[in-house]
C-alpha cells in the first residue's frame, strides 16, 4: 500500500510537471501574450502622437488584426525572439519589416472597408500584407526582389492568407490590370510621390507614402483622392525606411 502511495504521488508530480509544460510550451509556441503587450505599446505611441492618428487613436478592428498575425513567423528564425519588439527587424537582402506601430499607423490611415481592394508596394515579409488581408476583400502587394517575393508569397499561402496576391515586379509604376485601388499602402521611403500610384488611386481612396530621400528626412504623407478627382496631400510624420529602387529611384 506504502509503495503505491509513493508511485501515485510521483504519478501527480510527473502529471503536474507535464501540465506546467503545456500552460508554459503553448503560449510560448502561441505567442499571444506578446502580442497583447505589443497592442498595449502601440496604444501608447498613438496615445502621443494624436494627430499623426487623426486625434481618434489606432481603429479598433486593425488592432484586433495585428493581436492575431504570427509576426514571429515574418522574420528569419534568428530574429524571432525579438519579434514582437518594438522595432524595425532585418529581414534579409539589406530590408527590413517596419515597427509594429508603423504598419499599425499605415494600415489605420488607409481606413481599409470589408470590400476594399488594397495595394501594398514593399512586400518584404509579407506581415504588412498578412495584417491588410482580413480587413480588406482583396490585397495586391509588389516586390522588387524575387527571394523576398517568393518567400512571401509562399509564407501567407502556407498561413492561409488566401485574398493576398504577390507579384514580382517594380511597384513604381503600380498593378494597373488591378487598378483602382481604395487603398495603396507605400513601405519604401520614395523621392516624390509615384504619379502612377496617385492615378491608380480609386475616388475617395486614400494612398500613405514615405517621402524622402535615404541620407535625408523622410515623412509620412498621406495622399487623398476626392469623389470629384481632387488631390489633397498631407504631411504627417518623420519616419525611417529603406528606399523605393527601380522606377522611382532618381
Ligand atoms: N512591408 C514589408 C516591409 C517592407 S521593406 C513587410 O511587412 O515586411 C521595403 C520593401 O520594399 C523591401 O522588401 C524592398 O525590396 C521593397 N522595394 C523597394 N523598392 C521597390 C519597388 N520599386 N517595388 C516593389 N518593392 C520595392
């Protein structure tokens, strides 16, 4: 009796060690408590920078979208611990994935609708476009260097962003066999505002854009195209990305 006494007693700590390492693998696997920390940092940067936000803070639903994408699962495997810092990470090819509170910025700017069709230029990881693709019906995204296109491509297939196309292409001059757009998202710094981004931009769409040059100060400017066709660019923020080649580079 003695002796089963002392083997139900190992029983219930090899079950309680076994329980303390699925509470303890799952959510490190899952990540999930990272990302609600991240939301809480991104809250806090839209908290002191109110008008880069309009005044209203990051859209709830964009929030909701960026507490469920893996970015873990964007960048290389050396950087994945860092994944949910709040910082820009290496990606490869000299690029890199933009601050958490960057994509949450640009993809709330672009007030993406359920049946908007979005354009991202700069597909890197995929993670901006992965963010985009449950708010929106359909998200185009262009790359310039094929690995990180292909990567990509083939990342948000395997994760099941099924409304996500990617091509390989120079996305100065835009997707025009797609245009319009409601939403044209720019994740490379530009020297001048792409004209053709800006003609392919539906009415009453918005497109934001780092203008800048790489050794100069670059800002984020957000570009609205009127019902009645009319163009209203605006100024919001310093910020810091690669530059935009092909096209567009001067
Ligand atoms: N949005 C990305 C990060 C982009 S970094 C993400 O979520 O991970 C900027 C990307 O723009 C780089 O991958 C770079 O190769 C790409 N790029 C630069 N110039 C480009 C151009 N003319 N057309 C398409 N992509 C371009």
């Amino acid at each position: 009796m003695r002796r089963l006494g002392q083997c139900q007693r190992l029983l219930v700590v090899v079950l309680a060690s076994a329980a303390a390492m699925v509470s303890t693998c799952a959510p490190a696997q899952d990540r999930s408590s990272e990302r609600t920390a991240m939301i809480e940092t991104i809250k806090g940067h839209a908290r002191s920078a109110p008008s880069a936000v309009e005044g209203r803070g990051v859209d709830p639903a964009v929030l909701t979208t960026m507490g469920k994408v893996p970015r873990h699962l964007f960048v290389p495997e050396e950087q994945r611990g860092a994944a949910y810092r709040d910082r820009p990470l290496p990606i490869g090819y000299g690029q890199t994935i933009s601050q958490p509170f960057i994509v949450a910025l640009m993809t709330d700017l672009i007030n993406v609708g359920p049946g908007d069709s979005v354009l991202e230029i700069g597909t890197g990881s995929g993670y901006q476009a992965a963010v985009l693709s449950p708010l929106a019906a359909k998200v185009y995204s262009i790359e310039i260097i094929p690995q990180l296109g292909e990567r990509a491509a083939a990342r948000l297939a395997e994760l099941r962003y099924n409304n996500v196309e990617v091509k390989v292409d120079d996305g100065y001059y835009g997707w025009p066999a797609r245009a319009p757009f409601d939403g044209i998202v720019v994740t490379a710094a530009a020297s001048h505002i792409p004209p053709p981004l800006v003609e392919q931009l539906a009415r009453g769409g918005r497109m934001v854009v780092p203008v800048g040059g790489p050794f100069a100060t670059q800002f984020l400017m957000l570009v609205e195209k009127r019902r009645d066709g009319s163009i209203t660019t605006r100024q919001l923020l310093p910020v810091s990305f690669v530059p935009l080649r092909g096209g567009g580079t001067p």
